[in-house]
C-alpha cells in the first residue's frame, strides 16, 4: 500500500509538470529517475489511471479528477454487428436483386407459385430490391421512370409478394442500389438526410417489414446472410461468385448481387463442410447497359432445424419455369 502511495504521488506530480505529454513518455522518465517503482508498463498503467484512461470502472474509483484526459482521441470507428433473426424465422424465402421497376414479372410469379404448399413463414430481401436508376451516378435517360415512381412501383411489387407468401414478418437488407438513395440525398438534398420521412422503411411504408442497412450480416442458424457486394469486387460476369464468396467468407454464406445461380462447398481440416450460395436475380436478363452477361433468375430457401443447422435448396427458374 505504502508503495502504491508513493507511486501515486510521484505520478501526480509529474502530471502537474507536464500536463501535455503522452502517458508513455511521462511513464519513461519516472522509470528512468526512480526503477524500483515498477515496469515502464505498470507506471504508465497508474498514469493511465489518474487520467481516467482506463475505463468506465477505474473512472468510477476515480477521487483525483485534476489529470482527466485521454491518451487517445475518441473514434468515429463503426463495430459491425450481425443482425440476429429470431428463432422461429426458420423457413425462409430469400430474393435477390429484382430491380424495381426492372423487375421480370414471369419470374416472379414462377416463385410465388413454387411458395403454394410450401410452410415459409419469413421472407429475406437479400438487397437490390429496388434499383433507384434515377439516383444512379451513371448517365441517365430522362425518358425512363423518375425516382417516386420507382418506388411507388416498388411499393406496389413488395405488396404483391407479401401477399403472395403470406409471412409472418419480411427482412428488408438494403443492398448497393439502395444505398443510391443515401448518396442521393447525401448530393443533392443534404438537409433532408436526417429526416425520417425520407428513409426507404419510411418511403414504402409497409407493415410487418423490418428494414436492415447495408453492409450489414444477418445471422440464421449457423448460416449468414449478405447481399454479396460485403467482399468487394464490382465485377457482375464472375464465372462463379459462390466461389468469390467462399474464399472470402470462409462460412456458411448465402448471397446475391452477381444475378447468378451457384454453390460452392469447403471443407478444412476439421473435415467440417460449409456451403456458400450466390442466388440468381428476379430482374429482367438483359439491361441496356450489359445484354449479353452470365445472369440467371432464381431464388432460395433456408431451412433451419431445432439444432440451428441450416440446409439451402438454390433454385433457378428458366424462362418463366422453376427448375428444381
């Protein structure tokens, strides 16, 4: 106790001298004029401590509030935390990318028929679901839809699928088109950006649907859920983003984004295989911008046991027809 005293005086009274100085160089000097006193590390610890850079703990015993300070600025640093769906979303319908109002009508109706006698009870918007053309930073033609259009059509599609499915709750992931939105406003209405009137949840005002950002995981069982743009990489004519997906991933993974059907497996060294799954698009084949590319339109449904494991039946639809 006697020498945790002195340690504290001297500390202090270093403080005093040289408010200014990082911990670590104060830390040195006391080290150098008095070694028995402890490491270089432990010193800087109990400097740390009348700084009150040592957590909210040390802060609460804290009597001395003279040296309050913080060696290191505070960070704008973002965590990334998985969105967790709940346990009883254990029969799920995934779509991806269906372009609104870009979206193919023969594709879609071929998913909601093969959903009839199924037991979906979530639907997962995997990202893209509307296109925001008229938000794009591309050269735009002034003869195709203007921006409430596209969403009031994209209101309208989300509707018609819901209704279709019947879910018991839909998770919207925002993917890289509606992150046009954001970019959008961020140019050329600043002001507006904080208003909640203008957020996408708030835009297609649809009930009993919880929206995710982008850049977001979302968590199922023991698979996760991206829109597959996470692992950077623009390219759309991967020969296999299933592949991409798994050399990145390195888990369970399901996405979309490439507008193409795969599925990729890995087994390490524990003999433990993981499946990654890239899933085709509900959008029309051939944009002005790429008419010839590797598209497929397609869908996906996840199934998780009472365990958490979850098995993937990646499913194409050709020319209008599910093919299982």
């Amino acid at each position: 106790m006697k020498k945790k005293h002195e340690i504290g005086e001297i500390v202090c009274s270093y403080l005093e001298r040289f408010p200014n100085e990082y911990s670590r160089t104060i830390a040195r000097a006391i080290y150098k004029k008095y070694p028995k006193l402890g490491t270089i590390e432990s010193i800087r610890s109990r400097i740390r401590y009348y700084r009150s850079s040592n957590g909210k703990y040390a802060r609460m015993t804290l009597n001395d509030t003279r040296f309050v300070d913080y060696d290191i600025p505070e960070s704008d640093m973002e965590i990334r935390e998985d969105f967790i769906l709940p346990k009883d979303a254990n029969d799920i319908l995934l779509l991806y990318d269906v372009h609104a109002c870009y979206h193919d009508t023969r594709a879609i109706d071929a998913m909601l028929d093969w959903c009839i006698d199924k037991k979906i009870n979530t639907i997962v918007i995997g990202g893209d679901f509307l296109d925001f053309y008229k938000g794009s930073s591309f050269m735009q033609d002034i003869r195709k839809r203007d921006l409430w259009e596209e969403i009031e059509i994209g209101q309208k599609l989300l509707k018609y699928i819901k209704e279709g499915v019947n879910p018991r709750k839909i998770f919207y992931l925002m993917g890289n088109h509606e992150a046009r939105w954001d970019r959008y406003l961020k140019v050329n209405a600043p002001q507006l950006i904080k208003f909640p009137q203008f957020r996408i949840s708030q835009l297609l005002n649809m009930p009993g649907v919880e929206f995710i950002e982008h850049g977001r995981l979302i968590r199922a069982g023991n698979y996760f859920i991206g829109h597959g743009d996470e692992f950077g990489g623009r390219s759309s004519n991967l020969i296999s983003p299933a592949r991409t997906f798994s050399l990145r991933a390195k888990a369970n993974f399901i996405g979309g984004h490439f507008h193409k059907t795969g599925t990729e497996p890995i087994e390490g060294l524990t003999d433990e295989i993981m499946f990654c799954h890239s899933v085709g698009c509900l959008c029309g084949l051939y944009p002005e911008f790429m008419r010839y590319n590797r598209w497929n339109h397609g869908f996906a449904r996840l199934v998780i046991d009472d365990n958490g494991i979850g098995k993937v039946s990646n499913i194409r639809i050709y020319k209008g027809v599910v093919a299982e």
